[in-house]
C-alpha cells in the first residue's frame, strides 16, 4: 500500500500530457502535408503545447515549436488579408497567443528587452481589434504579457510601470482563477516573485518580502516533499520541482539580511544548501554551479557575520563542489534588483493595457486587501521562525565551536602520536645507523684480517720458496764439490794408477 502510494506521488502527469501533445503535433504535421485543412488545427496544438511547457518552465524545450507556431499563426492570419473589421477574431487571437507566448520564452531566458519588443510587436493588431480581440485570450496568455512588459521596465529602472505591470497580473491571476489551480502553480509563483521584485525596487521591502514568502509557500505546495527523496523520482520531474527553488531562496536570503533578519536569512540558504545537495547528487551539472553560488553566499553571510570559521568551511564546500567556480565575498549575479532607496507610487495601468477585459468576470479583486492578507501570512512567518532560526544558529555556532574544539585536541593528538611517531622512527633510525656501523666494522676487521692473513700466508710462502732455492742450491754447490772432489781422486787414482804402470828406473 505504501509503494503504491510512493508511485502515485512520484507519478509525473505533466510529462505525460506533454508526450500527449507532442505526439499531436506531430501527426498533425505529417497530416498537413496532404491535408492543408489541417493548418489551423496544427496552429492551435502547437500553441497548446507551448503554453504547456510555459506552464512548467521549460523555456528553452519550447522555443522552436514556439517558432513555428508563430509562423503558422501569421500565415493563416495574413491568408484573410490585411488587419480589419473583417478579421477573424479568431486566428487573430491564436496569433497574438503564439507571439506573446514566444516573449514569455525570450523573458524567462533572460532576454528582457526582446521579450518587450516581440510584445510591442503587436500594438498594431490590439489597436484594429480592441476589446473583441482580447476576450478571446485566455488569461494566462495576458499574464505572461504582463510579465514581459514588467521585466523590461524593471531593466529599464521604469519602477513605477513594472509595479503597475505587476499590480494588473496579480489581479489576472485572482480573476481566473489561476491561482488556485495547479497546473498553472508556476504561473503563480512567477507573479509573486514579479511582485516582491517591483516592491523591493519601489523600496517596499515588507511587501516585497510577503510576495516573495507567498512564492516559496506555494512551490513547497507543488513540491510536497518530494525533493527530500530525490533518488525516487525520475530526472524530469526532479528538474521541472527543482527549477525556482534556487531563485526563490536566494533572492528571499538576500532580502531577509538586507532587513536585518540575518539569522533567518542564514537559515533560508541552509536549507537552499541542503536540497541543492541532493538534486545535484542525482542530476549533476549545472547544480552543482548552484550549490557552488549558494555556499558562496553563504560563506559570505557568514564572513559579514563575523563568523569566519564557519565562513571557510562553506568557502570550502562551494569549491568541491564546483572548482574553478563563484569566488566567495564578491557580489553574485543573477536577476534579483536593487533595493529601493525611497518608497515610490504609481498609477495604475488602463484597462486595455492591463488586458482587463480578458478575465471579464463578476469577481471583484481587491489588491489591498490580498496584499494586506499576504503581509499578514509572511508576518506570522517572520515572528514565529526568527526564534526558531535564531536557536538554530546558536545552536549552529556551538556545534561548530565544539567541533574546533575537539579538531583541536584531534590536532594535539596528531601531532603528539606524530612527534612520538618521528622520535620512534629516529631512533629506529639511529640503531640501524649503529647496528649498521657494527656491521661495517665488523665486515672491515674481517676484512683486514683477511688481508693479514694472505699477505702472511705470501710471506712465508716467499720464505719457503727462498729457503727452498738456498737448499736447492746449497745441495748443488755439495754436489758439484763432492764431483770435484771425487774428480780429484780419480785424478790422483789415475796419477797412482800410471805411476805404477811405469817400469823402474835402471
């Protein structure tokens, strides 16, 4: 049953519905190639298929199809001739649909000003049409609209219309109904977030704050946990969940310092940190260089914190974690605006501008008062996690004493068992060194015994050899003395001998 119910959680409809629309889009493309009837019904898949991957985010999925969609659109729009009163309403609205919906991709890829150009595109076809052409727009369509129109004056530091820009979407989304279906929960939070950016440059920071707490409150409404378990849930789903999360803490981290609520700001990168950690364990790059940004900024909170220690180990981490990366203490980059100096005021917009007409609707949306409940919604949070946040980085901050303190004595004991490491070494050294010099003595002295010896042994060999020679020749002189000797007597025997034989004298 638990299984079950884990599979039905991870279970990812919007993929599914955009392999629905895919796979429309492309029979209906191989179709028009002998049926040109199916033109518009092309046409209208994709533009509903662009408005979904809008829908989710993926921006850069939907930019050729948004293309083509555009093309397509003006093709049957320019097939009636010229804009006029005879106009179909109809494909006049897919147009303007295709064309706004391509803004809203060049926006969220961070191309504002040609997102306002592609909008501004299409003053001409608002003007001939009017109010008959915008009843025909679904109210999505007029927000992102409304979006483009605000980034481009927040870039253009135009505060005043990006506020007004965001004031009509807010009220788009409360009148459709948008905000409370949840297909179109991005679509939510990317209003919220318009909002608290235009606030926080229109130097309301309290409103900008609660825009922005309403935005993180509903991803975590569309999330509902599962980034905790990443490993369960396929690489798209995790993308698609995972994709505000970094902008929104971010740029809630910052403004929370920036008003001085430091240890919940610090608290907000934590937990930033902590869920970058496991998405970029399952999906890699480019997670990784927003874990990397986000320990960076931490690290940097912390440093201004006075807390330096802390400060490094999180300098450490963004560096393993993306080497080569965001360089700790500099100002990050990214979309967030600058905090107003003075509070600004503006009108609100007119009703054509404001695409009023697209929602005609009996409900009565009164923007003071949900900006007022949202404030209300973000003050509660405030007060009830400053505390709580506040203990958590006591807590943080002894933890991470008591971990100096034992990587300390951990350090002392190193480098005692070191020390003593070193001196056992040495002296296992030393007794080598003398057992070795025993050694060589040794091996020397035998040596030259050795030597001794030979050199004995070749001297009384030489001594035998000499007394053996002066025998050998004292046995010769003998010898030929006794030869001469005897020579001497056979001379005198042969002298006897002859004088013998001589007869005597008469």
């Amino acid at each position: 049953m638990m299984a079950q119910a884990k599979a039905q959680h991870s279970h990812d409809s919007y993929a599914q519905r955009g392999k629905t629309l895919t796979s429309s889009a492309q029979r209906l493309r191989g179709w028009v190639g002998s049926d040109p009837s199916k033109a518009p019904e092309l046409a209208d898949s994709l533009v509903q298929l662009t408005a979904h991957r809008l829908l989710g985010h993926g921006y850069a999925a939907a930019a050729a199809d948004a293309q083509e969609a555009v093309r397509r659109a003006a093709e049957l729009l320019a097939a009636q001739g010229p804009i006029g009163p005879y106009t179909s309403i109809r494909d006049a609205a897919r147009y303007v649909t295709a064309v706004i919906q391509f803004g809203a991709i060049q926006a969220g890829l961070g191309m504002p000003d040609a997102a306002q150009r592609t909008i501004d595109s299409l003053g001409n076809i608002h003007d001939q049409l009017g109010d008959g052409l915008l009843r025909q727009l679904e109210p999505q369509t007029v927000i992102w609209a409304l979006l483009c129109s605000a980034r481009a004056a927040l870039v253009a530091g135009d505060v005043a219309a990006a506020n007004a820009y965001a004031d009509a979407a807010r009220a788009r989304v409360a009148e459709s109904g948008l905000d409370a279906q949840p297909d179109a929960a991005y679509l939510s939070i990317d209003v919220d977030r318009l909002v608290s950016d235009s606030r926080w440059a229109a130097g309301r920071s309290e409103q900008a704050i609660a825009a922005l707490y309403a935005a993180k409150v509903r991803h975590e409404d569309v999330v509902d946990g599962r980034l905790q378990e990443p490993a369960r849930l396929s690489p798209a789903l995790l993308e698609r969940l995972a994709e505000p999360l970094f902008g929104l803490h971010r740029d809630l981290a910052d403004r929370l310092v920036a008003t001085g609520d430091v240890d919940l700001g610090l608290a907000t990168r934590r937990r930033l940190v902590e869920l970058l950690r496991g998405v970029t364990a399952r999906l890699g790059d480019p997670w990784s260089g927003q874990l990397a940004a986000a320990l960076s900024d931490l690290a940097r909170d912390l440093r201004a914190s006075g807390r330096t220690v802390e400060a490094e180990v999180a300098s450490a981490e963004a560096a393993a974690a993306m080497p080569g990366g965001p360089v700790v203490g500099e100002d990050h980059p990214g979309p967030a605006v600058s905090r107003g100096t003075r509070t600004l005021t503006w009108m609100p917009l007119p009703p054509g501008a404001a695409y009023a007409a697209t929602t005609a609707s009996t409900t009565i949306v009164d923007l003071a008062t949900l900006e007022t409940e949202q404030q209300r919604k973000a003050a509660a949070w405030l007060q009830a996690q400053r505390q709580v946040a506040g203990q958590q980085e006591l807590e943080h901050v002894e933890r991470v004493r008591a971990e100096v303190e034992r990587a300390e004595v951990e350090r002392t004991k190193a480098e005692r068992a070191a020390a003593e490491k070193q001196a056992a070494e040495r002296a296992q050294i030393e007794q080598a060194a003398q057992l070795e010099a025993e050694r060589q003595a040794s091996t020397e002295e035998a040596e030259r015994l050795e030597r001794k010896r030979r050199r004995e042994e070749r001297i009384e060999a030489h001594r035998l050899e000499v007394e053996r020679r002066e025998a050998e020749q004292r046995g010769a002189e003998r010898l030929e003395a006794e030869r001469l000797e005897l020579e001497r007597l056979q001379a005198e025997i042969d002298e006897l001998e002859r004088t013998e034989k001589q007869p005597p004298e008469q």
